[in-house]
C-alpha cells in the first residue's frame, strides 16, 4: 500500500501533468460553482486558453484543488487526455482517458476578494492570491496590464501579456494599478492572514519602474502602520546597478530578476526585450550578484522559463544562481496563445518532474529553507510542496496525526 | 491506373500523418514479430537517425504503411501513443482511441534489401528505399562535430549509432558499395538517389562524393545518374563547382534554422566549422549560380524557433530558387533536446500550407521539388498531384485516371 508521500508525489505530478498537458471540460459544468461563489476567481489571463474555449465567456474557474490539497491552474486544452467532469451535482473529478484520478474541488475565494479600494476598484483585480489551501498565504501585484517591450516587437518569446489577440479579460482591470489600489489591497489580505506579497508587471516605457515602487512601498508602509512589510519587488535588470540599493532602501525585503533561461545565446533569443532595455546578458547576471550582496542570500530570486533549453543547460543556471545565494525557480513553460511560441508544445511531463525534483533538490542542497524560499517566490511552487512532502510539515501530516 | 487524391482528402491524410508523426504509433511486439521482414516488408534501418520516440530493439519496425487510397504515412514507433497498429483476420489496421480508422498496408521490400555487395555487406545497409524510385545513402553513421561537442541539438546520429550500429550491421561506406547497391537499386526500377551523412573530420566529403560519382558511372554505364549531394557549406565555395562537374544533378545545403541567434544555438557546429551563418547563405546563392533554379535544396528542422522565423527563411530562400523544405522535428531518443515536444499538429499544417504557398509563387515545381528533396511521396507530393502537376513518370498513370 501506498504510503502518505508516495500518494502525495503521485497527485503532485498530476497537479505538473494537468499544467503541462491541460484539461478539457464540457461547457457549462462550472456554472453552479460560479454561481454559488460569485468571488471565485475565473480566469485572470484567458491567453492560457490554448484553444479559445472560453471566449468571452469565462465560465472556468482559474483554479482547481486536488483530493490532497494541492492545487492547479486551469490550462485549457481540448486535446487533453485529461479532462474535468462532474460526478454528481457538487462533486467533481478529473478523470484520464476516462479513468477517475482525483475528486476535485475549487479554492474558496479570500475574503479581499468581495472589497473595494477606496476609489471603487474591486480588489480581486489588484491582487491575487497565490497560496493554494496553504496557511503561508501571499499575495501578488501585477501593477500594468502590458509590457513596453510591445512597442519593439521585442515580447519574449514564451510571454502571453501582450499577445491577447483582442480577447478581454474576464474582468475589466486597471491597466495600472495605483499605489493606494495595490496598499489598501495588500492590507486587506494581511489582516486575513496574508504574509508576504509581490509586486511585479510589464516593462514600463522609459523603466521608471523605481520610482513607481518606492510610492508603492511607502504606500504599503504606511497602509500596514509597519516597515518590513515581507514585500519582494520584481524587476528588470538596471543599467545603473546602485538603484537596487534604492529598493532594499525603500522598504522591499527581497527581490526578485526572472532571468528566463541560462546562457547569453539563449537569452539573446527568448527575451529581445530584455537584451535591449537591460543592458544584456552579462548585465543581468551582475544585478543578480549585486543583488545578492545587498539583500543577501536567500533574499533574491529569478525565476527560469523550464522547457525552453536543454535541461543540462537550464541545470548549469539553476546551479549557479543557487550556489551564489539566488533562489530559482523552474516553472514549467505553457506556450499560451498570443506568445510568440503559440503552438509550440512543452516538454513532456516525464522531462518536467524530473526538472522539479531535482531542483527542490538542488535548493535544498543549497541551504535553503522552506521559509526562505516562501519570503523569496510570490506563489506556491513545486519547490515549496516538495520541501513540505519531504519535511512532513503540509497540513496533511498533521492532520492525519490528529486522526490517529 | 491511379486517381490523384482531392483536396480534401490531402488535407485529412496530411492532419493524420502530422498526428502520427506527433505521437507516434503502437504495435504490440507479438504482431512485430510476425510481420516477414526477410522478404515481405519494408524495415526501418537506422543508418542515420532513430526517428522514433524511444529506441527499440526488440524486433525490427516497419518503415512505412499506405492506407487504401495510397496515401503514405509514417512510423513512428511510440509505445505510448494513442494510435495502435492491430491485427484481425489476417489484415492489419491503424487505431485510434474511439476506435478503427482504417486497414493498413505496410511497405514493400524492394528486392535488391536482400542482395549483397562484392564484399559482402547487405545492401540493405547500404542504401534506404524512399519509396519506387529515390534510394537514401547515409555514408556515414557519425558526425564529427560530436568530439568537440557540437552537435546539433535536434540530432541523435551518434546515439543512434550507439544503439542500432552494432545490431544492424550499419557502418561507414565505400564507393563501391554504394555503386553497387544503387546499381541493383537502379535494375529493379529506382533512378535516383541522395548521398548525405554526418560530418567526417577534416571535412573530407568532397573528394568522397567526387569517388562515388566516378564509382556510380562506371558500374551502372550511366553518365547522368540522377544523383543530389547534401553537403556541409564549404570554406572554399569552389568546391560547389566540383559536385557539379562530378556529375550530381542536384544539390542540398541543410541549414535547418533560420534566425541567427537560433542558428548559433541550435547548430553550433554548422555555425563554428563552416563559416557561420552567412556562409551558409552564401553557399545556397552559389550553389543556384552552379545547379540553377529549383536544383539546390535547403531542408529546416521546423518547429523549434518560431514560425515567423522559418517562413522568413522560406521566403527568401524560396525567391532564390531554393527548394527550402519543412522537416518535423522530432525531438528523439539521444538528442540534447530528448523530452522536449515539437509544435501542435495545427502549428505544422498551417506551415506546409504556407510553405507550398511559396513553392507555386516561385514556380518550383514538383519535379523541382523531387530532384532537390530526399524523399518520395511526401504531404508535398500529394498537394503537387492534386494541383495536377505531375511527375513525369506518373502522369500517364494519372491521365488515365483523370
């Protein structure tokens, strides 16, 4: 018989399997559960959609739970051997080929979700939670809805936010998030348990993105009435390095550089945008180690696009950053429509868990804790339910514990 | 008497065969076992590449299957996908997961896959049938960019040879096996043939194909013997007047991506060891200079940079007069790419419809399109034949039909 973990791997590579592959659904099975919760996130960028299903109509939620806990994105995919079904009139499964894998069920909204902001925006489209059912809860800002690297046909490769091919989102947003939006947000989730936040979003055009987050971060400050706020700021990499002091000055415990992929030749493919605006490559591996040696180790992160390189290649990067202090993270490319990989197809799901194991692996191998990795990533990765699994600390283990 | 194949049913044919190539097919090793490939059916020897999606060995595969209209597809053996190859009552059929689709016919054994050369290797190793008329010879079985590691990261030749090299007898060839086996080839009806293979060191190809020219000549008594050299760019573009005199009627250049940066990624032995990129491109203007219009191929590993890319590349080189040709990739066992998918069957139909959008506005015809490509009865044959541009040696076939 299965033990705890084993089960708990066999859904958590469901969970990268129902990424990877996407899920298909009958029209309309959602609407009872969208209906009963009006707050339920449906989906933030429906560009995930590969096949457009839910044009317009955006009757999926973005977000399923599995049988143990863990929860998935939903990426839509007609062709997907995997698909949703209800097996009753409350109960739904996802199944493979027909054959039941998991019961699943949807993430209760947070309560910030049914708020306003002051100006009347409704806070569900300032900020999302990334958290999944866990009790280490944060929360992220997309500040702008597009990136200027549009404006040079430089949009990096696997990227979706500016290619919606003129569908909306499922909820009118802000095209910019004010810094008052995104503080009376932040504070509405941390008084209901949120501990940690991201700001991130598109390149800004002229990259006045510094002043534009040192405002947020007084803002949030001042919202929150505390200094260290457990805010990380995600940014391009500066031509003039000094100006990552000013963020660590500002407030920002952490930040985060997302380098995409290792080595110049594939950087200099995949992100055009970021070669011409950050000064290149080699500059943005230098603003990673200055990074490192402002906010310290374990303090910076930069997320890598899996699946768009060799896996030794990719390998060579994680490594690197992580023995200089970097936490990375390896998320599993979706070639969503309106990138410019649209129908491409990403690795196979076998090639991923490999990426992923071996990764929380090489983390840990690194030092780094699960708090560490927490306060460094603005959502629940792989990383973080492996080191859970391992370390017996999901709430699962002690349920489970209570029962016995 | 053969009926050319609407539109329509191209089109459906092509959407499956991009499926198969994309995930593959299953054959249960029983059935494998059982098929006669001594004499009988058409075998998949590995004297280049492992196409498939896993190395198997436990039997031999089959290379091949038509379906009741002649439309060819491919095998790709994937013991995970969604289609399967059974057998009932003595027929065999291809299947889906809803069910039967259609029976199968596998192909043929050309009888010379029996024959030995003077020295006594099977010619089956020799030379690859590419259908009823165009053999394949892979000279070598190895590429040297390996030793200084710079393979291409699409290409498992030297995995392939460590897999199946041992197992199928495959090993570098020399002139006079090639002489031979394309004269027996050449006996029972085939009058074409490409000579490609991995790099050797030193870049010695060209005094090599210069040996085979001569060897063909005079074993099979013919002056024009229908032959294509797929070559490396050379340092020294004179070297392209060499293959030309040397009696090959056609010739092919492989770049395989088209955006530079890609190209240095993908391929950094052809970029480091031939010049760069631009001396690939300088090699297919020459090479139009010396063979013409229509008689220089280009063949693209598609689905590894984006689109936009590679129809960028097809447009240009298509203006040339190079026949630039849509390969899939696939992303096989042994390659540094192994795991990684290529694009959506969606992705690749709308580039062939794109590319041979091209090959008419350029006026390369099918018979320029079978002279320069190494291969028959490809998606692009059959969109020829439903346009009603005929190979020559078809066409009577056809007018009876019309």
């Amino acid at each position: 018989m299965a033990t705890l973990k084993e089960k708990l791997y066999d859904e958590l590579k469901l969970k990268l399997a129902l990424s990877v592959e996407g899920v298909n659904y009958e029209h309309g099975i959602f609407d009872s559960v969208l209906e009963e919760d009006p707050m339920l996130k449906k989906f933030d960028y429906c560009t995930w959609d590969k096949q457009l299903v839910t044009t317009k109509q955006y009757s999926v939620p973005s977000s399923i739970v599995l049988e143990h806990g863990f929860d998935v994105g939903v990426v839509v995919d007609r062709d997907s051997p995997y698909k949703i079904e209800k097996a009753s009139d409350k109960d739904f499964v996802v199944t493979r080929n027909g054959q039941l894998l998991s019961n699943i069920s949807f993430l209760p909204s947070p309560k910030f979700y049914s708020k306003m902001t002051s100006d009347g925006t409704p806070m569900r489209v300032v900020g999302s939670s990334l958290s999944g059912l866990s009790p280490d809860k944060s929360v992220i800002f997309g500040y702008s809805t597009e990136c200027a690297v549009k404006d040079n046909d430089e949009t990096c490769l696997f990227c979706v936010m500016n290619g919606t091919k003129g569908l909306d989102a499922p909820e009118t947003r802000p095209p910019w998030k004010t810094s008052a939006q995104i503080s009376e947000t932040a504070k509405a989730a941390y008084d209901e348990g949120y501990s940690h936040l991201t700001i991130t979003g598109g390149f800004i055009p002229e990259r006045r993105e510094v002043e534009y987050y040192l405002d947020v971060a007084e803002s949030i400050q001042l919202a929150l009435g505390v200094e260290d706020f457990n805010g990380q700021a995600c940014i391009g990499a500066p031509m003039d390095l000094s100006v990552i002091d000013r963020y660590k000055e500002a407030g920002f415990s952490s930040i985060g550089l997302n380098t995409e992929v290792w080595r110049k030749e594939y950087f200099d493919i995949v992100c055009p945008g970021k070669v011409r605006m950050c000064g290149g490559y080699d500059n943005w591996i230098k603003a990673l180690e200055h990074a490192v040696k402002v906010f310290g180790r374990g303090k910076v992160r930069s997320c890598f696009v899996a699946g768009l390189q060799p896996k030794d290649v990719l390998f060579e990067g994680l490594e690197y950053l992580a023995s200089i202090g970097v936490i990375t993270i390896a998320s599993s490319w979706v070639p969503g429509i309106g990138s410019p990989l649209e129908g491409h197809r990403s690795p196979t799901v076998d090639w991923h868990w490999d990426v992923q194991l071996r990764h929380a692996n090489l983390l840990r191998k690194n030092g780094f804790t699960y708090k560490e990795i927490f306060d460094a990533t603005p959502g629940r990765g792989f990383a973080h339910e492996i080191y859970q699994i391992e370390d017996e600390t999901l709430p699962i283990f002690s349920a489970i514990q209570d029962e016995g | 008497m053969k009926k050319a194949l609407s539109q329509d049913e191209i089109y459906n044919n092509i959407k499956l065969s991009e499926q198969l190539n994309l995930h593959g097919v299953q054959i249960d090793s029983d059935l494998l076992r059982e098929l006669d490939f001594k004499d009988t059916y058409l075998e998949q020897v590995h004297s280049c590449f492992n196409m498939n999606h896993t190395t198997y060995t436990e039997t031999k595969l089959p290379d091949r299957f038509k379906n009741e209209g002649g439309f060819r597809f491919p095998v790709v053996y994937d013991p995970d996908s969604q289609y399967s190859i059974t057998k009932e009552c003595g027929k065999y059929y291809l299947n889906n997961k809803q069910g039967r689709l259609f029976e199968v016919f596998f192909g043929r054994k050309p009888a010379y896959y029996n024959k030995k050369a003077s020295d006594g290797t099977p010619m089956s190793t020799v030379a690859q049938a590419a259908g009823s008329t165009h053999v394949s010879i892979a000279y070598s079985n190895e590429c040297a960019l390996n030793e200084k590691g710079l393979d291409c990261l699409f290409c498992n030749i030297n995995a392939t040879k460590r897999s199946y090299a041992d197992l199928e007898g495959i090993a570098w060839k020399t002139p006079r096996q090639i002489a031979e086996t394309i004269k027996a080839a050449y006996d029972e009806g085939y009058f074409s043939f490409t000579i490609t293979g991995g790099f050797i060191p030193e870049r010695r190809e060209v005094d090599f194909y210069i040996d085979v020219a001569e060897a063909v000549r005079d074993i099979t008594g013919l002056e024009d013997f229908g032959g294509s050299a797929c070559i490396g760019a050379p340092l020294d573009l004179t070297v392209i007047d060499k293959y030309k005199e040397a009696g090959y009627r056609s010739i092919a250049t492989n770049m395989e991506i088209w955006d530079e940066h890609i190209f240095k990624t993908i391929v950094p032995g052809k970029d480091q060891i031939c010049g760069g990129r631009e001396n690939w491109l300088r090699t297919l203007r020459r090479e139009i200079e010396v063979f013409g219009r229509g008689r220089v191929r280009s063949t693209f590993v598609t689905g590894i940079e984006p689109k936009a890319r590679t129809l960028e590349g097809f447009e240009y080189l298509t203006d040339l007069g190079v026949v630039a040709v849509p390969s899939y990739w696939c992303p096989n066992p042994g390659s540094a790419l192994e795991g990684h998918r290529q694009p959506t069957v969606e992705w690749y139909h709308d580039l062939v419809q794109k590319t041979y959008i091209l090959y008419k506005k350029n006026s390369i015809s099918h018979l320029d399109f079978y002279i320069s490509n190494n291969a028959e009865e490809t998606i692009f044959d059959y969109l020829y034949d439903s346009d009603g541009d005929f190979l020559p040696w078809d066409a009577e076939k056809y007018a009876i039909a019309v």
